[in-house]
C-alpha cells in the first residue's frame, strides 16, 4: 500500500557476508583456484574481483551463486582469448580499428573523469550541502504499524482484541495480509484515507475505527510522531557528488564547445548554425540598427 518501499538491508548484509565466507573458504582450497584452461589458470580471486566491481549483482546474489554461474562464462571466455591470440586477430585491420576506437573513447573518459574530479572538491559539496539544509522544509512523519484485512467485522474484532489488552504484534502475525511495520512515512506517502486517519492520531494509539481503503480494512497502531530533518552530509554525500558530476559534466563540454572552433554542415551541404550563433547574430544586428537610429 505504500507508494514507495524500503530495501531490508539487514537481509542483503547477511547474503553478503554469508557470500564472503564461502569465498574464503574456497580460496583456502585448491590454493584458489578456480579452473585450468589449457595450462591457464583462473583464479576465485579473479571472480570475486568481477563480482565486486558489480554492486547490482551483489545486491541481488550471493558470491557463491554468482560463481557458479559465472565460472563457465569465464571459462569460455578465455577459451576465447586463447583461440584469438593463436590466430593473431591483433595483427588484423579490423582488431587494429576497433582498438583504435576503444582507445578514443578512453582517452575521452579519463579526460572528462579528470576534468570533473578536479571540479568536485570537499568545499563544493560542503556548499551544496548547506544549501540543501537552507532549503530543508520540515513536515510531520509517522511511524505506524498496521494490521491489513479484508473485511470490516474482522478489522473490529481485532480492535475489541486490543481493547482486551492483546498485544498488537501478535495480532499482526495472526491476521495481517500485509508487513506489519511501516517504518517512517509522510502524508502524501500513503493513500489519502490511510493518511488521513494515521495523521489524525496521537503517539501511542491505535484506531479505534477500522480504516478502510482500496487494498481493505487497516488497524493502525501510531509508534512515533515527529517532524523530518535534513539528512546528515555521510548519508547524501555520493548523491550530492553525483549531481555536482552531471553539473561539473556539462560545464567541461561547454567549456571546450565555447573555446573551439565549429562548423557543422546538413546532408545538402548547407551550414548549421547553432542557437547560440543566431543569438549573437541577431543581437549585432539589433545594435547595428541602434546605430543607425
């Protein structure tokens, strides 16, 4: 019911550490390693540096599926390499063309890189944290559990359960068709009946009415009331340099277009000006008409 969900990360740090034990223990066998092609070895340092260098992948599955899963792969892979050293496909046009374009394309991204790193100093995301503090607008958030059925007697028998002194957990455990805990949410984060009521409430209570919305009837138990903060510089740093990259991204290419020479051309032959050329051109032609006036 909620229109955006949180990750359970406590699940993904169990996967995660459970995936580098077994990647321990298998590096401590057969002196690590993985396979032998042809007299060539491959490492399960060498996976784990593969899987490493994939947070999506490691988000998703644990190193030991992934090995599993990627040791043929890898494998064929260098099957590959060996067939294609033998036949000398370097020495080839087409190797030689290809390489010279890989290299273009690196030489421009470890420009830019370079560029942007340069532009994307402590004092910048300092500054643009403390605007994102100046700007901060505190609103009111909740932190709710909720006991999710689909019919109405049922959302007050449970009600008349809690009147009784039952404990809500077990409740939820019992009869809820959805997660009990909601965390931390603002208004516009729910459905507007659900809001409306959880809101409504005071720390420490549940609703004596049950809530009805699209996905069915809600008890609501309110655990904490508060007004939002902004977020510390540790917990938004990669975001803000992030955005300070695509900024710093965009400043380095106008910088090179503004001090560069261009001419670009249509199909027919015939130039194309940019924006920016037919507003210098119109803005000399309105002074050259003031002159004249």
């Amino acid at each position: 019911m909620q229109k955006k969900y949180l990750l359970a990360t406590s699940a993904i740090v169990v996967v995660l550490l459970a995936g580098a034990a077994t990647y321990k223990v298998w590096a401590e066998k057969n002196n690590g390693v993985a396979a032998v092609v042809n007299g060539e070895q491959i490492t399960v340092a060498e996976i784990k540096e593969t899987y490493d260098a994939n947070p999506q992948i490691k988000m998703q599955v644990p190193f030991e599926e992934f090995y599993d899963r990627a040791l043929d792969v890898i494998v064929n892979g260098k099957l590959a390499l060996q067939a294609a050293t033998k036949a000398n496909v370097q020495a080839s046009s087409q190797y030689q063309k290809e390489l010279a374009k890989m290299q273009e394309d690196l030489a421009r991204k470890v420009y830019i890189d370079q560029q942007v790193e340069a532009k994307i100093t402590d004092e910048e995301v300092v500054k643009f944290y403390d605007e994102y503090v100046k700007n901060f607008k505190s609103v009111k958030e909740v932190k709710a559990k909720h006991i999710l059925v689909d019919t109405k007697d049922l959302a007050k028998e449970i009600i008349t359960k809690l009147d009784k002194n039952e404990k809500f957990d077990n409740l939820a455990r019992e009869y809820s068709k959805d997660q009990s805990d909601l965390g931390y949410f603002t208004e516009e984060m729910m459905v507007p009946e659900f809001s409306a009521a959880a809101f409504a409430m005071e720390k420490g209570t549940y609703s004596k009415e049950p809530v009805k919305t699209e996905f069915g009837y809600h008890v609501i138990l309110v655990e904490d009331v508060r007004d939002t903060k902004p977020l510390e510089l540790a917990v938004i740093e990669a975001q803000i340099k992030a955005s300070l990259a695509q900024k710093a991204v965009d400043e380095v290419v106008a910088d090179l277009r503004n001090n560069a020479q261009i001419e670009k051309f249509d199909l027919k032959g015939k130039r194309i000006r940019d924006e920016s050329e037919k507003d210098k051109l119109m803005k000399a032609l309105n002074e050259a008409k003031k002159e004249v006036q």
